[in-house]
C-alpha cells in the first residue's frame, strides 16, 4: 500500500488543506474536523486503498484505516496538507465549535445533568418510598414506629438532593463552563441562603422583604432560587466567563485573592439583580408551555410527545430531559414528563421483545432478547441501536406503543416524585398512584408488542450482525457460520501441522456479547476484521496467545499483537476511550516485547472508564482475516481468561 498516495487522495477529497481544522489519529481511525462538510465527498473516500468505512460522530469526519495502517497514514496526511497534529483534547474541543449552536447546547445540558443523576436518583427513589411508607401508615395499612431512628433519618435523607440541588448544578455547571467548580457551588450556596426566603412558602406567606439594587434603581424580592435550574445555569456560565477574564489580566502576584473575589462578588450581585429574575420568568414560561401541550385536550400533546421521545433519543436531544423534569418537580411537586419517558423507553423493549420472540434467525432472537430486557429497565440504547432501528418497523411500533402510554399517562394526570430512572423501576417513584403507572405501562408494551409483531419479518438474505460488513464487500467482516460452542479443551494440530491452526482466549474476564449491543458502529458492523466484544467483569487485560507486541497505544488502551500464525490482533479497552488521554489505563507491555498467553499487556480501572461515561466492553479484532481458510467465533456467554473466544485455521 502506497500510504503517500492514500494520504493524498484523503486530503483530496475532503477539500484540501483550507478545509481541515484539526487532525488527529485513535487506533484505528483518521479523526478530522473540516469547516465545510460539503466539500468532503465520502463515497469517493470510501473507494480509496486502504479506507473500510467513513462516517461522521461529534464533529468529526472519522476514516477508518486499521491498525498499523492509520498511523502510516496520518504521518503522511499531516505532512502533504502541511499542518500539526493535535491532541485528542484538540480534536475534541475543535469537533464541538464545528456543531449548530442546539447541538452545543444540549450537548452542555448533558455534561451538566447527567453527573448529577445518581444523587437525584437516590434522593427520587428514597422519597417515592417514605410517601407510600406515610400512605399506608395514615390509612392502617401497617404499623411502624415513626420515631425510630431508620424512619427519621430516611425521611431526612430523603428530599436532601432535592434541597440542595441548585449546589450540585453550580459545582456541575462549572465543571462543564470550565471555571472553579468550588467557586461554582459558592454561587449556587448564594441563590439558597438561609437569608433569603424559601422559594416554597412564597404562595402561602407572600414576599416577606424586597430589597433596592443599583442605587435604587428598581427592587428585586428577596426570595431563593430553590426549585430553579435555568438561573443557576446562567449564573455559573457568567461566573465563568468573569474568573477567565480576570485570570488573564490580573497579576499573578494577586490573581489567587482577586479572582475568586472579584467574580463571587459581581456574579452573585447580577444573578439576585438581574439573572434571577429574568431567568425565573423565562424557566417558568417554558415549564408552562410544556405543561400546556402535555394536558392539551384528550392527551393529544402527550401521545405525539411520547411518540417522538425515542426519535430524540436517537438525535440526543433526550439530554435536556431532566432539566425539565427537575423544573417540574419544583413547580408542580412531581414531574409529568417521567412517566412519559417511561412508557416511550419500556415500548421499544416492547418491540424488541417482539422481534425476539418472532425471528427465526438464532443471532437475531439473541440479540434482541437481552437488549429488550435492559429497556425494560430504562436502559434502551441496546433494543434502539442494535434491534429496532436496524429493522425500522419495530422501531416505529416502539413509538406508537410510547405514544399510546403517554396518552393515557395524560388523561389521567400521573405525575413522579423524582426523576432519573424509568422502566419497571419507574414505579418506585409513582408510589403515590402504582397502578396507574402499572397501567401505562401494559398499555405502551401491548401496543408496541402487537404491532412490532404484526410487522416485523425475517431478513432471510443478510445474515443477522453481519449486513454491515457484507455491504463493504470485504471478508473481514464476514460472518462465521454457525456452529457449535467452542471447547475450552483445544486439540492439538497434527504432526507437521504446527501453525495451521490457533486458538485465541479470552484477554479478560467476562461475558462475550453480540455485536448488535455495542454502540460503536465501527467495531459492531466488524469493518476492521472479525471481531469479539466482551463485557469485562475486572480490568486485566492478558495476552490471548503467545505473540509479539507490534504496538501499544501511549493512551494505553488499545493494543496491537502479531500471532504465531500471523495473524493481526487489536485488543481495545472500551469505546472512545481514547478520549481519556491515558487516565484509567496502565501499560505493562512495551512494542517488540515477546508475550506468552496470559501475561498482563494493559491494566484498566473500570471505574474511571464507566465514571467517564465511555462503555467498557472490550473488542478483539482479528484484523487479517482474509490470510486465514477459517475463522470461527464464540457464541455470547460468560468466559474465563482460559475460555477460547476465536479459532484461526490457515
């Protein structure tokens, strides 16, 4: 292969050196931000030597080229278009200027809530299960001791996130805006101070204290922001915009007092004098807008809502969500839009289930059954990505089965005490009213059921998981046949045979998984080679086989490896994990290293990974297919590191 050339053509057909504004380079994939994405001709990108996909995530216009292909390329690319390399974080934050400003946006809402969430879930679950504990005591349905130190100190933890909550916003929003996030949760401390009054007992007790501001210029209730989202969001954005202004022009000598100071100082004073205000109107007008298409007449505005909630998820737009949820809950004491999301997510499980027990197809009926289950949950990227959208009718029947829940969520005003968790699951915070909830719940997954079942039919000229890689016309994704559990037991090859055949095992403990569960379509339609993901249960990352190390990654989370048979192994921690710029990642190998099977080449905290909000499922391409007569795969299911996941025959 002629890297030069292929760099060339690449530089070609995005539109020239003008057109890139930024370059960089993962382990298997030129990652670029070009300022006009009409001037990329992708089909034509596709047809160059050495290409397998193209396709565009966050930004970026990502050529995958392999590994020990794309870094040959990227060296020349950068060198022909006479530019620099940059760094993931670079590629990232040029990636991010390139989207529309709603884009950005919900992008922003989403780094500032979804942190936040698992502090709102336990407060939100917590508080669904002390009020049904309150019902079925006030009616004698049980007997318990309310004095108790469990009942009270529950009951104390209960409403905590939700009484505090404008605290972990500001510390969030800051994080996200990028100024101090302790300075951030100063200013969320301002707008709930115990000096101002509670935001709760304006409507029984009337404004008690007004105050003049700007010498007397007009007066502003003294009143907290307890309930608010909107305010504190714009108040941590100004702070941050004031603390890197002044880092900038305030000497170094006296920027460690100044800075915090000064930008405490003058936020606080124009979010009681002015952001506040403005922004309590602004919040309360859009709250009384969705209120208002959710109670439109005969539930029309929750059936079409609930219709169009998993296409939102598809966009991600579905990140703005608990905003609103949280705005509800501080408005009208439970949250109406939950429940929809709910019957929305446990419908696509609904169709999902019904593809799963329709399909005759074995990887279908595997696929679909466990990512229906995990909807089931709340959790519905799986049934979407890898099922429903893939055969579009049980993705249609998934929104009509939402939309028909809604509807009736609607008709009958059920609202949630807190947010944050949907599905089965849901119900603990619907404890004020279970059976309206179970109700929706059986009307969102009947209708969806019965029409994905009524629609949906076996694909019988693709095989299940592997249309992706067929439409490339390459073998490297080419689809083993099915056949019978592998062995842990390998037979030795015959006398005279050595190197014909090679078994892999597992790199790390876990549990193999289809391909149609992983959400990166890269490695899920297998356009860099014959691929196993697996679920890592710890982060020990071996060698599967005897081999030699042709590269580890500086990030660390990927690997490259030279079998005994020849063939091209990549091991990848995670998806997008290479944004982590190494953090989680320990290499314990270094290239050229001679490895024999279960020697450590990567240790990976998961929990940073997870905690990051990147997936951990581990991928093992075998890159080369095409040199090997066979190639066969494990079936999904629980492995060992001595669990043979990959049998390569010459």
């Amino acid at each position: 292969m002629d890297y030069g050339k292929t760099a060339k053509e690449i530089l070609d057909k995005v539109g020239g050196s003008k057109n890139i504004v930024s370059a960089a380079h993962c382990a298997t994939r030129l990652r670029l931000v070009i300022a006009d994405n009409s001037k990329a001709d992708k089909g034509a990108l596709e047809n160059i030597e050495g290409v397998k996909g193209v396709f565009e995530a966050s930004g970026q216009l990502q050529i995958i080229l392999g590994t020990g292909t794309v870094n040959k390329v990227f060296d020349q690319f950068i060198a022909v278009a006479g530019i620099t390399a940059s760094t993931k974080a670079e590629a990232k934050e040029a990636a991010a200027k390139q989207q529309n400003v709603f884009m950005r946006a919900i992008k922003l809402l989403g780094d500032i809530f979804v942190p936040i969430i698992p502090a709102i879930v336990a407060s939100g679950f917590l508080m669904g299960i002390m009020n049904s504990l309150d019902f079925m005591i006030n009616n004698g349905f049980i007997n318990m001791d309310t004095s108790s130190s469990i009942y009270v100190f529950a009951s104390l933890f209960s409403n905590t996130a939700y009484t505090f909550l404008q605290i972990l916003i500001a510390f969030s929003a800051a994080k996200a805006f990028g100024a101090n996030p302790y300075l951030g949760a100063v200013i969320g401390m301002i707008m709930i101070n115990p000096s101002l009054q509670n935001a709760y007992t304006v409507a029984t007790e009337g404004v008690l204290q007004t105050q003049s501001v700007f010498f007397g210029l007009y007066d502003i209730d003294m009143v907290g922001y307890q309930g608010h989202v909107i305010p504190v969001v714009i108040a941590v954005w100004l702070l941050s915009v004031i603390e890197k202004k002044l880092h900038k022009v305030v000497p170094e000598v006296l920027d460690l007092f100044v800075t915090p100071l000064v930008s405490v100082f003058v936020t606080g004073y124009l979010t009681l004098a002015v952001i506040g205000p403005v922004f309590v109107w602004a919040e309360n007008a859009i709250l009384d807008g969705i209120q208002w298409m959710l109670t439109l007449p005969f539930g029309i505005g929750s059936l079409i809502m609930g219709a169009l909630y998993a296409p939102t998820v598809v966009t991600g737009i579905h990140q703005m969500y608990t905003a609103i949820d949280i705005g509800q809950i501080a408005q009208y004491g439970v949250t109406y839009w939950l429940p929809l999301a709910s019957a929305a997510n446990i419908a696509q499980g609904a169709a999902a289930l019904a593809v799963a027990l329709k399909s005759k197809d074995k990887k279908v009926k595997s696929l679909a059954l466990p990512s229906s289950l995990s909807a089931f949950m709340g959790i519905t990227e799986p049934a979407i990505f890898g099922v429903n959208l893939r055969f579009f009718k049980p993705f249609i029947a998934g929104c009509i089965g939402g939309g028909c829940g809604a509807l009736y969520a609607s008709i009958v005003h059920l609202g949630a005490k807190g947010t944050g968790v949907t599905g089965i699951f849901g119900i603990l915070l619907c404890l004020d009213e279970p059976v309206q909830y179970i109700i929706e719940m059986v009307i969102a997954v009947g209708v969806a059921f019965v029409v994905s079942f009524l629609l949906y039919k076996d694909q019988k000229s693709v095989q299940a998981g592997d249309s992706h890689s067929q439409e490339k016309g390459g073998e490297a994704g080419a689809a083993i046949e099915e056949k019978e559990e592998m062995s842990p037991e390998v037979s030795e090859t015959p006398d005279g045979e050595e190197g014909k055949e090679e078994i892999l095992f597992s790199p790390v403990k876990g549990k193999v998984i289809p391909l149609t569960e992983v959400s990166d379509e890269t490695f899920a339609s297998e356009m860099l080679g014959t691929t196993v993901a697996i679920e890592p249960a710890d982060g020990k990352i071996i060698a599967p086989c005897d081999g030699e190390v042709s590269n580890i990654f500086d990030t660390g989370h990927a690997v490259c490896l030279t079998t005994k048979t020849g063939g091209e192994l990549l091991i990848h921690v995670g998806i997008d994990t290479v944004k982590l710029d190494g953090k989680g990642f320990t290499k314990k190998v270094s290239d050229g290293d001679k490895v024999h099977a279960g020697d450590l080449l990567i240790e990976a905290d998961l929990e940073v990974i997870k905690a990051a909000g990147y997936p951990a499922a581990t991928m093992v391409i075998l890159t080369n297919p095409e040199d090997f007569s066979a190639v066969e795969k494990a079936e999904p299911g629980e492995v060992r590191e001595d669990s043979p996941v990959m049998k390569l025959e010459k």
